[in-house]
C-alpha cells in the first residue's frame, strides 16, 4: 500500500450567537476547520482534522508514495517538519485511521484496547458569574455528567473562587470539580506573564477547600521545578498541565521531573498519538495520570480518546461543552453526528475500524472556506 495524495478541506463555521472563551475573550463569529483526507493506491482513505495545516504542501512530497502503515517513520518526519513550520499533526490521525481500516478494529484497540471508553467531563470554555455557572452545572449534571472543569481568571480571581464555591454548593458531592488557570501558554500576542508561584499556591490551598480534583496550567508550562513544587506544597490537589507540549523530550521532561499528577498533551496539537501513547504509558508506569486535553472538533475530540482509552488513561476525559455558546452540533458541524456521551457520561470509543469519524459531505461543500 502506498500513500497516493494527501488533500486537506479548510472550512468555515459561523457562530450565531458568536463564542468569547476565557482564554481568547474576543467574540468569535466563526470557527476554522481544517479537514486532512490521505489517500492510498488501495482505496483506504483516513480521515485527521486538528490544527491547521496550512504551508504543508511544501512538505507533501516527504510523505507520497511511501507505505501508510510506516507510522514511526512518519512520526519522525512530522517531528523535524515541526522544529522548521508548523503542527502537521493531523496527518498522523490521518494514518492512524487507515491502519485501523486496514486491521478491522478502533485505534483504541491497535493502542491495547484498556477500555472501551471513559467518563467525559463537561469542559467550560467561558467566565460566567457564580449563580449562572451553578445553574449550568446542575444543567449537565442532568445530562449525564459526573464532572466539570470551570475557568477562573486569575486577573478576576474572586469571581472565579465565587463561581466554583457557587457550584460546589449546588452540586454538592455529586460532580468532580476541576480549574483551569490557562497560565501554561499564551495566545498570539498576549505578552503578560504567567501568575507567579506564590500566588498560585494560594489559589491552590482556597481550590482544596472546595474539595477542586485538579488545579490546570497554574504556572508557565516551562517551569517544570515551579510546578514540581507546587505539587508538593499543596498536597490537597492534583496538577495538571503539558496541553500544548510540543515535543516527545519536553513530554518525558515533565513526567521526569514529576511536574504533573496529570499529563494532559492534545495529540491533534502537540506531539502525535504515537507520542500520546508513549507518554502515557511512561506517566502510567509511575503512578499518575493521563487526561488529554481535548479542545478541538469531533476528529480531534476522537483522536484523543482513543490515545486515552487505549492505554487505559483517565479517570475522565475532557468534553468541550459550554452550552448554549459551545455544543456538539456547533463544534462537529461537519460530521454525520455530532460525538457526545452516552446518557451515563461516558464517552465510548466508536466501534468502527479505525478512528470512527464519518464525514458529512454535504456540510463540508457547505461551510468551504
């Protein structure tokens, strides 16, 4: 089998009403999508979306005419294409997905099959105030879910200690309660500095009191010994962070220096499934925790559970979903169905060889960029 062409759809999706998530607080009125189809001389064809790819013609020709199924060789070829350009990492979905056609199984089940899924928690994407986050988490709590992450703006910060003591005190016991800080990176242009340790450990020790399962981004993704610290001078809440790692070394870096309690790299963005797995299974082995992020589309979305439930990560997963601004139905727009959780919360991996993604054609002519 050979890779014969590799063609990529750029949509569109517009936002009505528009989206402002707390980490990019200006409005959206769309969203971008990019689509990465590879093609084969035998007709399988896998299906990746996640970041974008644009500038990867120039990098085409490192890719056709070679055999699918020699993912380590591509891995390795998309690494030194991401020291020089950019994030190309939705090609290894891509072919991810032909190798599990080819075999008649999920990827999850190529990655060791641990689960047939995990528990999705619902991942809030904007600020709200404390009455109006309560009411939504008791809104997805009737749905199905037994967990959430909650951003809290630490330029904001009694606002966002008011909206999870809001919503602990509506849900009691019966949800996981997670924060995200988002200090491990920056949006383009955002030159501020991350919140320093002191002050991340005082939000930390008030989160403990809430009874908060992890503490997300609370330092500069870099500072590897500032969050090892962190760890254990609040040893009432779990670390999390490493979303946008962007390479397999910084990944065992940060399991090295024990800086997490939960390894969260997004396989669509960062450092590959291939990758995703590797990390995994080394944070696995030492006794923490593998949660990727996940803020991406269905594809992505997919992607990233089957890394997860392959290796047997968890305990939960995250699920974009932010309603009404951010749904299913917006973020998979392009997709035959929308991927959501069963009405018990989990999140299963789909039961169709390879990734499971099916596209709607109809939609994608729609929204063509």
């Amino acid at each position: 089998m050979r890779i014969t062409a590799i063609r990529t759809d750029r949509l569109r999706i517009p936002l009505d009403p528009p989206f402002a998530a707390a980490w990019d607080p200006i409005p959206r009125t769309s969203f971008a999508v990019t689509i990465v189809r590879v093609e084969t001389d035998e007709g399988v064809v896998g299906v990746g979306s996640g970041d974008t790819m644009d500038g990867f013609a120039a990098f085409e020709h490192l890719f056709i005419g070679y055999d699918p199924l020699s993912i380590d060789r591509h891995v390795r070829a998309l690494e030194t294409i991401d020291f020089h350009a950019g994030r190309y990492w939705p090609l290894e979905v891509a072919l991810w997905d032909i190798a599990g056609q080819v075999a008649g199984v999920p990827v999850a089940t190529l990655f060791g099959g641990a689960s047939e899924g995990l528990a999705a928690y619902a991942s809030c994407g904007t600020l709200l105030p404390a009455t109006e986050r309560a009411e939504s988490a008791l809104r997805v709590r009737n749905e199905g879910f037994r967990a959430l992450k909650i951003r809290v703006d630490p330029r904001r910060l009694d606002e966002g200690i008011a909206a999870v003591a809001a919503t602990r005190d509506a849900v009691g016991d019966s949800m996981a309660i997670m924060v995200d800080l988002n200090q491990g990176w920056r949006m383009a242009g955002d030159v501020s500095p991350s919140i320093d340790f002191a002050t991340a450990r005082a939000i930390a020790e008030r989160l403990v009191d809430l009874d908060v399962l992890w503490l997300e981004e609370p330092l500069d993704g870099s500072d590897l010994a500032g969050l090892a610290a962190l760890r254990a001078a609040v040893p009432g809440i779990r670390i999390a962070g490493g979303e946008m790692t962007r390479t397999y070394r910084e990944l065992v870096a940060a399991v090295d220096a024990d800086a997490f309690d939960v390894h969260q790299p997004d396989v669509v963005l960062a450092a590959g499934m291939t990758n995703g797995r590797r990390l995994a299974e080394l944070a696995l082995a030492r006794g923490r925790s593998y949660s990727p992020h996940t803020w991406t589309n269905g594809v992505g979305l997919l992607a990233n559970l089957h890394v997860a439930a392959g290796v047997g990560g968890g305990p939960f997963l995250e699920f974009p979903y932010d309603p009404p601004g951010w749904t299913p139905e917006r973020r998979d727009a392009f997709l035959a169905e929308p991927i959501r959780p069963r009405a018990d919360g989990m999140l299963c991996v789909p039961s169709r060889p390879g990734i499971g993604a099916v596209l709607d054609e109809a939609a994608i002519r729609r929204y063509a960029a």
